[in-house]
C-alpha cells in the first residue's frame, strides 16, 4: 500500500468518525429555551433583597440608598 493510500484511508475513518461524533451531539447544538418568567421573579426577589422596591409604591422602584 502506498503512503498517499494509507493517508487517504486514515482520513476517511476520521471523517467517518467526526461525523458519529457531531450526530450525537447534534441535540446539544439545539437553542436554549430561557423561561422569561422565572427570570423576572428572580430579578424581583434580588430586588427585593436589596430593598430596592416597597409594599407601598406598588412595586416601583425606590429610590437607591446612598453607598
């Protein structure tokens, strides 16, 4: 067998198996689903953390503490 064939052959099985590889994590390729409301309550919860909104201002935000 020639070098030019065993080159060949040896590229062959590594496309071969990149292919395999990039099928199997073709679901991990797929766009990420952000839940929008999850995220708003955790932004309230910090808020509210850091005393940024009140009961009484129906949840505008208060002015901020001096640091």
């Amino acid at each position: 067998m020639t070098g030019e064939a065993t080159v060949r052959e040896r590229l062959t099985a590594l496309t071969a198996e990149v292919e395999a590889l990039s099928r199997g994590a073709a679901g991990d390729r797929r766009p990420v689903e952000l839940d929008q409301h999850s995220v708003g309550r955790l932004s309230q919860q910090d808020s509210l953390a850091l005393g940024r909104f009140t009961a009484d201002d129906g949840g505008r935000a208060a002015p901020a503490a001096p640091l």
